[in-house]
C-alpha cells in the first residue's frame, strides 16, 4: 500500500472513497449519525491530503444541521436516550 503524504492526494483510494461518500449523501434535513461519521472522516482525509473542496463539502453538510452551539436541527433529546 502506498504511503499517504500531505498534499500528495491525488489517486489515493483514501480520498476516493471520501470523495464517493460525500457525492451519496444527500441533506433532507434530518440529522444521521453514520452520514455525521462519513463526513468527519472526509474532513480529515481533506486535511490530511490538502483537499479543500472536499473539506468544504464535508464542513458545509455538518454545519447545515448543527447550529454553533451544538443543538441538531430535527432532533429532539427527549426522543433518545
């Protein structure tokens, strides 16, 4: 397997299955917490290997359902444990 470097993210299958994940994710404004996970790991390989556009991408789905001060859209505490 090929050593991941910073900036050397072309052709790796690290940022092509992050690239593959946040295309499939759709916003219909319910917050999911595997899509929540998908976009985290995409944010770091975006860091990792200088991506900005991904990063932006992943940023953007997570910033759209969770207000700054950490309340989700949609999501009601007292439905949960």
């Amino acid at each position: 397997m090929r050593e991941a470097s910073r900036g050397s993210g072309e052709g790796s299958p690290c940022l092509d299955a992050a690239r593959a994940g946040m295309a499939r994710l759709g916003n219909d404004g319910a917050w999911r917490y595997e899509h929540g996970f998908l976009a985290l790991a995409a944010w770091r390989a975006a860091a990792a290997f200088g991506d900005e556009p991904l990063g932006s991408r992943a940023l953007g789905y997570v910033s759209a359902l969770v207000q700054p001060d950490g309340r989700i859209s949609g999501y009601r505490e007292d439905e949960y444990n």
